[in-house]
C-alpha cells in the first residue's frame, strides 16, 4: 500500500505580524467604541447633579432607584419643581406647565426645559466633580442637594426651594403671600431660617417621596 505523503513540518519561525490584523478584502477595519456613547452606570447616575441653564438660572437634580426631583431657581423670581424618572442615561421630567429632557454621558447631563412656550438648554455635572473643580471640601456628596419648606410651612402658605451648591453656598426662592422674594439661607444645623419674623423649617427632597 502506498505511503501517506508526510504532512509538512510547522514552521517554527515567528508568526506573520499582520496574519491577526488580516481581514477579507473589501471589508473596513473594526469601529472603537465611543465611550461616550456607552451605556452609563448606575451609580454613576444616582447622586445630585449641579449644573445651570442657559439664562443663568441653577439647576440641582437629585437622581435614586431611576427617580428623579429637579429644582430650577435664579434666586430672585423664576423657579421650576420637576419630577420624573432616569433611565438608561434619559432624562425624563414634568413639573407645573414645564417639561425637561435631558441625556447622561459619563459625567456630564445636558438637555433642555421648556416652560410654557419658552426653553432653555442646561448643563449640569456630578456634585464630586463640581466639588473637584471647585477645589472645596464640603463633606459628602452623597448629601441632599435640594431642600423645600416643609409641609406644615406650605400649608401656612410659605414656600420655598433651596440649592445647596458643591461650595457651600446656597441659593433659593420663597413665596411669601404668592410673592417670591429670595430665601434667606438655611441654618445647615437645623435646616431652618426664618423669613418676615417666621422661622421657616425645610426637608431635603427625595426622589420616589411623595
């Protein structure tokens, strides 16, 4: 019977350095993934974001378990309460006669509000990374971001919303007799002020609450 032909010995020299790169003629080379484009990660869209709006008024937006609560002040008239939900990096929200919709990309959100037939784009970042950039310590991040008067006060007929911000300053708006007028700070140690000889007691607003 005759012999099966030897099979050829493996070339133990290096292998070819393009032979891994090598593809089919006419077909383009892989794409990289745009990190932005990524999927964010949850923790990374469940803290406060701090940002403003393109009038200049601030925008704070407290995000847990895909809920969202949302103030927007300019510290002397304007102010928006929302409500909604984050999902997948979307920003959905509604408040009285407003609308905001936004998107999350790593560390940045971005979108715009609507109010009536008025719009605004706004940008906001994490609470850390304001903090970093602001080179300010002051205490977690993880803190309560937004504060409103508290339900015994609104039911006296005072309102208001305040901003706490990565530097330790706040700004906020209480309507007073349906007038606003700019609220005075909150006592960090009570989360109390007091407003025309009333003291006035807040509570920090939690996303799925109320």
């Amino acid at each position: 019977m005759p012999e099966a032909d030897a099979e050829p010995e493996a070339d133990g020299g290096a292998a070819d350095p393009d032979a891994a790169n090598a593809r089919p003629p006419g077909t383009s080379p892989p794409t990289e993934q745009d990190p932005s484009s990524a999927g964010t990660e949850v923790n990374s869209v469940e803290q406060n974001w701090i940002g403003q709006l393109e009038n200049g008024a601030t925008i704070a937006i407290t995000v847990k378990n895909g809920k969202a609560e949302a103030y927007v002040c300019d510290g002397r008239e304007m102010e928006v309460w929302l409500s909604g939900t984050v999902r997948d990096g979307k920003i959905e929200l509604t408040g009285k006669d407003a609308k905001l919709d936004g998107i999350i990309r790593g560390d940045s959100a971005s979108g715009e509000m609507v109010v009536g037939v008025r719009r605004w784009k706004f940008e906001a970042q994490p609470e850390e990374k304001v903090v970093e950039e602001a080179n300010v310590k002051v205490g977690e991040a993880t803190t309560a971001a937004i504060y409103r008067a508290s339900d015994e006060a609104r039911k006296a007929g005072i309102d208001g919303g305040w901003i706490f911000l990565p530097d330790g300053n706040q700004i906020g708006i209480v309507t007073w007799n349906g007038e606003p007028i700019p609220a005075p700070p909150l006592d960090p140690a009570f989360y109390s002020t007091v407003v025309n000889g009333v003291t006035v007691t807040a509570d920090p607003v939690v996303p799925g609450a109320r």
